[in-house]
C-alpha cells in the first residue's frame, strides 16, 4: 500500500510524482507558477488522435498534500477553480489529493461539472483510496513510487 507520509510534507514530492506519471505515460507537462498555498499546478496535454479528427485537451492539475494533517480537502480549496481553468486556458480539471475530500467539495464539483460555461467539460474527481487503489494496482505506478522513494530519500 502507497504511504503518502513517505513524500516531503511540503507537497513538492507528490507534485514531481504526479507529473512523472503522466510523463511517463505519453502526456506533455508544463509548471505553473506557484499559487498562494505555495504548491505548482501543472498542466498536462492530452493529445487525443482518433480516425475522424485529432485534438488537443488541457488538464490543469492541482495536488493537495493533506497526509501529515488528515484534514480532509474541503469547499475552500476550489474558491478559485473557475477562474484558474480560465487563466490556464484549461479545457478540464484534475485534482490529486492523500486525503479524502468533503461532501461540501463534492457537491461543488459535481455543481461545476454540470454547469460549467454552459458547454460540456471533463472534470477529475475522486478521493485518496480511489487514487491510492489506481497507483497500487499498476505496475507502472508501482514502479514509478518504488523509483520515486530511490531519488527522493530524506
């Protein structure tokens, strides 16, 4: 099982482990700059080639290290979604987070998903088991943390 204790408890570990993940599958990442908790978002491309067109998707990701608190991540942390996404000219978002995340951020996002800019949108939501069973049942992910631990030792 995945202990996020095991990552730097400013959040900059998960943040690296998150974009090497998607680096390793295929995707193209670029930092943000950093937002005022102090951590970086990422965006990711998703270039999408299909047999009746070829597209382009932007993530905009944000990773929520909460593991040495146990705090749930709540309504608070999304006051500046909306915006976000627009300033990154993102078509989607992805949260990552080690805790679980509250019924009030839920029903947000699920609010979000249904009404954002009156147009059909992709929005990752989830909690830390959900994540945790992802990572842990694929070998690349196993791989990934287990080489992540190796170059990332305190």
């Amino acid at each position: 099982m995945l202990d996020f204790k095991e990552l730097s408890m400013d959040g900059t570990d998960l943040e690296r482990l998150v974009r090497e993940i998607f680096v390793r599958e295929g995707y193209e990442t670029h930092w943000t700059g950093k937002g005022p908790d102090g951590g970086r978002d990422l965006l990711v491309i998703e270039k999408v080639q299909g047999p009746l067109s070829n597209f382009e998707r932007t993530w905009l990701v944000q990773c929520k290290h909460k593991a040495y608190s146990g705090k749930s991540v709540g309504r608070e942390e999304s006051q500046s979604l909306v915006t976000d996404c627009k300033s990154a000219k993102a078509d989607g978002y992805l949260l990552v987070c080690t805790t679980p995340l509250t019924t009030g951020l839920l029903t947000t996002y699920k609010e979000l998903q249904s009404n954002w800019c009156g147009t059909q949108r992709d929005m990752g939501t989830g909690n830390s088991s959900t994540q945790k069973m992802e990572i842990d049942n694929n070998p690349k992910g196993r791989l990934l943390m287990n080489s992540h631990k190796e170059n990332h030792v305190n």
